[in-house]
C-alpha cells in the first residue's frame, strides 16, 4: 500500500487487472471466493477473479445515507441482517431511531431487489471455511465494505481479505480492523471521493453486474 501517490486508473477494469497483481497467491485455488460489492465493485472483482481463476459473486450491502445528504454514510446493512450503524454520527445529526429505522426499511427494499436482480436465481457462492476475497471500486468511509465483512463472519467465511484500488487512510485502517488481510493499492493522504483517482468513473448499471457474472459462471462450469 503506498501513501501520497497521483496514480490515477483508467477505469475500473485497469484498476481489477493491477490489483490482481497483488493477489497472485490466491490464484488457482479451490478455496477461494471473490466476492464484488455492487455496484461498482463488480468490473473491479471480475478481473481480479478472472485472474485468479476463482469463481464471482456479489455481496450485497447498502449504504445508510443521511437524510439530505444521502452520499453521507450513517452506516450500511448486509444480507443475512447485519447492520453497521456509526452511532456517534447518528447523535452529532440528532437523527432518532424512528428516522434511522425508516432509512434500513428503504435500504433493505433496494437490498432484496439487488439481490433478486443480480442473482437471476442463482444460489449465493458458498462461503463457509473459503478464502473469501471483497472487492470494491474504492473505500470512501469504510462503512459499506465493514457491513459486508461482518456479514461474512456470520456466513461463516474462513479467511476474509478486503481489497480495493484506493481507499482513505482512516477507512482502510476500520477495515483493517474487520478483515484477516487488506490489499489497498493506493491510500492517499489527501482523499476527497472515490472517483477522483478514475479518468473513467461511470456509473455501473444493473445489466453490467448480471452480465459479469453470468459471464464468470460460463467460465467457471
């Protein structure tokens, strides 16, 4: 992990192929997992599972938003009902459990949509006692890639690893906390969003996702 690099990616397939390259251990064996949280990190974990040789999913995880100020992150839920709430931003906005409870209902509608939506029926990829690699497109406030690692702990998931392209320093330390290892290529000092070290940041739609994965599983039978 570096610290005060200008490295920009081209777009989040580069930024997959250059973080696989740290991944190389992982390659070729028949315990491991990579897991993509949508939307955004499924381009990025598609090339890192394409390398590996490893078979794909999504771990579906929403972002709590702040009423009026949805990018800021309250927390975030997983499936199975993990919850991740940073309670002491919840007091500083004095939002009260009548209203934090309105924002999981919302989030957990989108989160079993996502779920139908990206799985087309699919049965989940087994986790229990794998080499569970999560994979996002950039770690802003860690609260996402946190839910989802607790809800792999409570999946069972042998070894947990958290990778992503770049992340803030003080985010890659919460889920460094969370996670067995933590593969960040780029952790910079000064770290305003994500999408400021792609040259090409565009949105990931739900057919992309569909379309990683059926790809993956094609490959993979």
């Amino acid at each position: 992990m570096s610290n005060g690099s200008e490295r920009v990616f081209a777009d989040r397939a580069e930024a997959g192929k250059i973080l696989a390259g740290e991944l190389g251990k992982y390659a070729g064996r028949d315990d491991v997992v990579v897991l993509g949280l949508p939307r955004g990190g499924v381009p990025v974990a598609a090339e890192v599972a394409r390398a590996l040789r490893a078979p794909l999913d999504v771990l579906v995880v929403r972002k709590l938003g702040a009423p009026g100020q949805e990018e800021l992150a309250i927390g975030a839920i997983g499936e199975g009902g993990v919850r991740v709430l940073n309670a002491g931003l919840v007091r500083s906005l004095g939002l009260g459990e009548e209203e934090v409870e309105r924002i999981v209902a919302r989030e957990e509608q989108e989160l079993q949509r996502r779920v139908a939506v990206y799985r087309g029926g699919h049965e989940a990829r087994g986790v229990q006692g794998k080499k569970v690699i999560v994979v996002d497109d950039g770690v802003a406030t860690g609260a996402t890639m946190r839910a989802g690692l607790q809800a792999l702990r409570a999946m069972g998931a042998g070894t947990i690893v958290a990778a992503a392209p770049v992340g803030a320093e003080d985010s890659v330390a919460a889920v460094a906390r969370e996670a067995d290892e933590v593969v960040v290529l780029e952790a910079p000092q000064w770290f305003r969003s994500v999408g400021q070290w792609y040259a090409d940041f565009g949105q990931t739609t739900d057919d992309e996702v569909r379309g990683l994965l059926t790809e993956n599983r094609r490959m993979s039978a």
